[in-house]
C-alpha cells in the first residue's frame, strides 16, 4: 500500500514471540516503537487530534497544547503537521533530551515548566496547570488534556484488533505499563471484550500512586503518577486484575539486557513491564499467550539508561538482575553471563 501522509504509517507493528523454558507459555511482544514517532503514543494522539477536529473543539490551522514527558508530545508533532495545526508542548526536566530534540525536529515549539525540582521529580501537575494556562490565553488553542480525553484509550482499538488478528491462537494475558491509563484501560477493555477471561496486569514504577502505594520520586519516564497528581477520566480500574510496582533498577537493567540478549532496544517502562510479566510467567501466575508492548525504544534513552556512568551516578546497576533474568528465560545462567562472571 502507497501513504501518502506520515500518520498513515502508523499501526501495524510486527510481533515477536519469546518462548519461555518448560512452560507452556509464550511472551509476545509488539513492537510499538515501529510507529512514525518511535512510541505507541502516536495512536492516541492520532485520536486526539482528529476527534478535536470532529467536533470542533479545534479548528482547522488552530493551535494544540499538551503536557507530555515526550512521546505523546511527538506523536501530536506529527499529527499535527499532517492536519496543518501549531503544536506547543509543555515539558520538565524529567523529559529525556533526545525526546524534546525530536519535538523540536517535528516543528514543536517547547515550554519548560519553571520552579525547583528534584532530578528524579516529575513535574506532572505543574506542567498541566501551565498547558492548560497556556491554552486559555491563546486564541483557537485546545488544551488536550490526555488524562481526560475520550478519545486516549480509543486510540488503542487498532492495536487490539492487530493483536487478534497477530495470534489467532488467542490472548491470555496483557500486562502494561499505567500512566495517565489511556493505553492500559483502552487495550484492557477491548480485550476482554474479545475474551472475559484475559489477565491484565497493570504496572507502575514503585513511587507512583496510581495503585495506592507510598509516592516517591523515581527516574522512569512516561509512566506512573508523582504524589500530588490525580487520577485521570481516562483510566478505568475496573478492567485491571491487578496493579504492581516495578523498580527503577529493575526496569532498567531489564531494558539494557533484553538489548544485550535479544538485539532490541526498549525504553525504560517497556524494560518494566517485560521484567514483570517473566516475574508471573515464572511464579505460575500467568500461562498461555502473555502479551506486553514495547511502548517505545531505547533509542531515545542512549544517554540515560543505556550510558553506564549516568547509571553508576544514580545506583541504578545492579548485577543480580542479568541472572535472574536468564533464570527466567533459559532455566540457567547463560553461558554470555558466566563467561563475563569468571
């Protein structure tokens, strides 16, 4: 098929199996970062856009306001050159550099929340009180306001009929990383639609709220809550199972392995939700066809979680993970391993 628009290319990510040792169990992962933006993200704000558009919340040659530590922010850049608008992102600190070059590169124009941060704070309220002010003072601009737009988890419907049509052997489980929900709730629902027994497993780094758990700062990007935000419209409790924690650490060094042992370069929450769903698999808490997403990729992480020394700084490493990790995947420590350990 001929596109003719860079939002056309967006869907139909390819899947790749990881098969689990003695178990009848496979994990599927679907490679959303081979969308235009690099990230899943693309879908929604796709969504978004042509929604607002609908409906005239925005009209044509108007202007986009949103909040985002990075890849909504470039998934509404692209869009909105397709559809010929002025996108201004409202980013922090905390957004990963090469993400707020390629907002720039895509014609963004970028606001920096002010005030005193901590390097491992998210600036999640802030940045949405400055959208929003931002949106109100600017003739014919829309603040998006991702958190409570309809059309986020809408813009996942796509994915779920690919994932039907990927296995046809059906789905037994999704586990997914939980920010503002879109992703989680749309896809959680859709699914189990498709099959009321599908598991869903919602995961988020250990500090964020959204399950509950004591707030705390942490460095993964683009998923999780910062005490002092609230829960959104958009994510919908009742379609997950069960809420976990993931530790920086953890998703990191899941990141940087499955990078070293599969050849594939993931972002920090897509490392998180991978460590999680082996941690299931391995307890006998999930079987059959486990499917995650690699929400974006390691790409856009080359001088953070893949750079040894920005890790060292942050006591991120820890060389107990690798193992476990080829516990998990191949019943034993991999031969790669033992001949780095001897």
């Amino acid at each position: 098929m001929l596109h003719q628009t860079i939002t056309q290319l967006i869907g139909q990510t390819p899947v790749m199996s990881i098969d689990i040792p003695n178990r009848d169990t496979r994990l599927m992962l679907k490679i959303e970062k081979n969308n235009p933006g690099g990230s899943m993200k693309d879908r929604m704000a796709r969504s978004m856009v042509v929604a607002a558009l609908k409906d005239g919340r925005l009209a044509p040659g108007g202007t986009i306001v949103e909040s985002s530590s990075g890849n909504t922010g470039i998934g509404l850049a692209l869009s909105a050159l397709d559809f010929g608008l002025r996108f201004i992102a409202v980013v922090d600190h905390h957004a990963a550099p090469d993400k707020v070059r390629m907002m720039q590169a895509l014609g963004a124009e970028i606001r920096y929340v002010e005030g005193e941060f901590a390097e491992n704070e998210v600036a999640v309220v802030e940045r949405q009180r400055l959208a929003a002010q931002l949106a109100a003072d600017l003739s014919g601009a829309l603040f998006m306001n991702q958190s409570d737009n309809p059309a986020n988890p809408e813009g996942y419907a796509a994915l779920v009929d690919e994932l039907i049509s990927q296995l046809p052997n059906g789905i037994d489980a999704f586990v997914g990383c939980v920010g503002t929900g879109g992703s989680m709730s749309g896809i959680a629902q859709r699914l189990k639609r498709y099959k009321e027994t599908v598991r869903t497993i919602g995961v988020e780094p250990a500090g964020s709220i959204i399950f509950g758990k004591p707030a705390h700062a942490y460095y993964q990007s683009g998923t999780g809550m910062p005490a002092g935000d609230a829960v959104g419209k958009v994510l919908d409790y009742g379609c997950i199972d069960e809420g976990v924690q993931v530790t920086d650490t953890q998703a990191f060094e899941t990141a940087r392995y499955i990078a070293r042992r599969k050849g594939l370069l993931v972002g920090g929450s897509s490392g998180g939700a991978i460590y999680k769903a082996l941690e299931f698999i391995a307890a006998g808490k999930l079987t059959g066809t486990v499917v995650t997403l690699v929400a974006d990729g390691g790409e856009k992480y080359l001088s953070t979680i893949f750079n040894e020394d920005w890790m060292a700084k942050r006591s991120l490493l820890d060389p107990t993970i690798a193992p476990q990790l080829d516990q998990w995947l191949f019943g034993k420590e991999s031969s790669v391993n033992k001949a780095l350990s001897d």
